[in-house]
C-alpha cells in the first residue's frame, strides 16, 4: 500500500498550496504543476486519484 503524504507541516518546508507558478511561461511544465497542485489541495479528489492509484 502506499504511504499518503503527511498533511503536517515541518520546519523548513513550504506549503504547497502556497506555491505559484509562471502563467507567462510558455513551457507546459508549470501547467501539469498546476494541476498536480490542485489535485493535492482537493481533498476529495486526492482521495478519488490515490484510490485508483
């Protein structure tokens, strides 16, 4: 089975959902980036994605 990562946070780590993104960039790196932050910071759609997982 696989770990979740912990919710609390440490000393010295930065909050993900705190984190920003280039939208200027024209990488599609900071897009898929996005994304993945947006399905960490969704409770129930986090759920949904690491029960398939």
């Amino acid at each position: 089975m696989r770990k979740i990562i912990e919710q609390q946070m440490q000393f010295g780590e930065v909050d993900i959902a705190a984190i920003e993104f280039d939208l200027r960039s024209r990488d599609e790196i900071p897009k898929l980036l996005m994304g993945l932050q947006y399905i960490y910071c969704t409770p129930e759609i986090s759920e949904q994605v690491f029960r398939i997982l």
